[in-house]
C-alpha cells in the first residue's frame, strides 16, 4: 500500500520535472588578486565576469577578493592548485617560483617598451611558457600586465646606480630581480606584497619598485617620497584558473574562460596606457618628487648578471626576446 503510494509520487515527480526543469544553481567562483579593485588587476577581473556571463549567462558567479582578501600572491597560487581558489591575476614575480621559466621576462633591460613585450608574450614565446603552467598544476588562461617597474623611496632620487647603492629596497620574492638589484650594491629584501606598507610605514624598507599602475592604484604616494623612472623592469601579469575548476568544464565553456582571459587583458593593458600617461602628473600632484634616470648607466651596470641569467633560461632564449620586432 505505502510502496503504491510512493511510486505514485516519484512518477508524478518525474514527469513534472520532465516539463518544469529547475534552473541549475550559478556555480560559484572565487578570484583572487592582490590590489584594489580600481586597479589594472581590477580592471581586469572586471572584464573577465563580464565576458563570462555574456558567453555563459547564469552559469558562473563570480566573487571577487581584491587586496590579498586570500593571501599574498604565493598563497594565491597555492590556493589555485589546492582548488580553494578558482581564478587569479598574479605577477611572474609570483609564478617564477612555482613555474620557474616564467621568470625569463623578469630579466632587466630585456623589452625596449610595452609594444615589444606585448608582441613577445602574444606570440610562440608567450604561448608556449603559458602552457608551461599546465606542467605544474595551474592553468595558464593568458599573459596581462602591469607595465615597467620603477624605483620609489623615502631617501633620495636616484639617477645613477651610485645613488641606489645602499638603499634597502623591497623586492619581490624573485631571484632573477634579488640578482640584478644584489648587483646594484641595494639591499634586497624579497618581502610579501601584503606586508610592504607597513615595512614603509615603520621605516623597516627604504623604497620598493612597482609599475606606475601599483604606485597609483595602491597609493604610493602616500608612503614614498621619490619616484625614480627607472623602467628597469617590465612587469607581465598571467590570468589562471584552478585545474580543479577548469579541467572538468565543456570545450565550449573552456572557450569562453580562455576569451574572457583575453578581455581581461585587454582591460589590463587599457588601464596601463592610461596610467602611463596620466599617473605622473597625478603622482606629482600627491607630493612625489620625480625624476628621470640614466638607462644606459643601469643597464651597464647589470651586464655581470646576464651570464647567470643565460645558463639560467638559454641565451639563446633570451637573445631572441631581446630581438624580438
Ligand atoms: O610587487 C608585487 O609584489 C606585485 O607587483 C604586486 C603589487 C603584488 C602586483 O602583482
């Protein structure tokens, strides 16, 4: 009697489902990344959801943590492979130690501006240390960016490498920059991005070196006297996903990541080229005190470092980036 009543139940339950599907529920996705939201990595993130829910509408519901609200970068990564986070924007400053062939485009002096660095990393070069990631537990969505790094400090302007001697400078946990800035006679102290305002704050650091797109967005001014344009760097920035979220999707939704990947870079390298040309004048305003530097003095100076760093990644690696056209 109660089996009747039942089956009667499951049937009835079945066929009205057969007519009124539920909507499956948004799968809910967490992004991480170390700056604001009104920053380059913001802009990015942005992009990203927007391009997501065009493609896939209600499929995915992205939440965002600016401001290492998961961890600094290296957390963040970690967080990525473990699959408690879903998505990220990290520098190479970050993913060298995980995938360490990244770490070539974090040689100094290597790109001439932000159009040579774009060519390299849209092209085979980019592509294929993009799918290193994949090798290590990470999905590689694309190559963004933050623009080339300059010096800040509380000291001193610096124009010369003399100048920068001595200075204790903040680095990220990079060893192919530790080299260079060693090489400098500057005391490098790899340090964390979430702990440096407070190393400012209480003097621990003198300086620290950013793009112009992190000394504006995370207020730099505020914290540092000098801006010295050094560009001694340039600084990519890579778009991932967690396998764990990634792996099990359809081609089709795989598609829309990797376009969505494509649109935050786009947003990203938006926000540079704006930063780029309005961010000194809105420095100044703050307070800094900006002066230009001698490239060549720079560059010289680090030429007793490129040996390591071509037994390192291949000279001839590297010679075909610095070639690049
Ligand atoms: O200096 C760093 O650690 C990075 O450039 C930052 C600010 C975390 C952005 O990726």
């Amino acid at each position: 009697m109660r089996s009747t009543w039942l089956a009667k139940l499951l049937t009835a339950a079945c066929v009205a489902g057969a007519f009124v599907a539920a909507p499956a529920a948004a799968k809910n996705l967490k992004f991480a990344y170390a700056l604001s939201t009104n920053s380059h990595y913001g802009a990015g993130a942005d992009a990203f959801v927007k391009s997501l829910e065009a493609d896939l509408p209600g499929k995915f519901s992205v939440e965002q943590f600016p401001n290492s609200a998961l961890g600094g970068e290296r957390e963040v990564l970690e967080g990525l492979q473990l699959g408690t986070i879903d998505l990220a924007i990290v520098s190479t400053g970050a993913t060298v130690n995980f995938v360490p062939a990244t770490g070539v485009f974090d040689i100094p002096f290597l790109f001439r501006d932000l159009e040579h660095a774009r060519g390299v990393l849209d092209g085979d070069i980019g592509d294929k240390l993009l799918a290193e990631f994949s090798k290590r537990g990470l999905v590689g969505l694309a190559w963004g960016e933050q623009g080339f790094r300059q010096l800040t400090n509380n000291v001193r302007p610096v124009a010369t490498p003399a100048d920068a001697k001595g200075l204790k400078v903040r680095t990220m946990e990079n060893p192919v920059h530790i080299a260079a800035f060693r090489e400098l006679g500057i005391l490098a102290t790899p340090m964390a991005w979430p702990e440096v305002a407070t190393a400012l704050q209480q003097g621990t650091i003198d300086g620290q070196e950013n793009p112009m797109s992190v000394i504006v967005s995370a207020k730099l001014p505020q914290l540092q006297k000098y801006l010295s344009l050094t560009s001694h760097v340039y600084s990519p920035a890579v778009v991932l996903a967690s396998p764990s979220s990634f792996d099990g999707l359809s081609d089709a939704e795989k598609e829309a990541f990797r376009k969505a990947g494509a649109e935050a870079v786009k947003a990203m390298r938006a926000y540079v080229d704006n930063v780029e040309k309005s961010g000194l004048e809105e420095v100044q305003k703050a307070g800094m005190q900006v002066n230009k530097v001698d490239h060549a003095a720079f560059s010289k100076a680090l030429e007793p470092v490129y040996p390591q760093y071509h037994k390192q990644f291949g000279k001839e690696l590297v010679e075909s980036i610095r070639n690049a056209q």
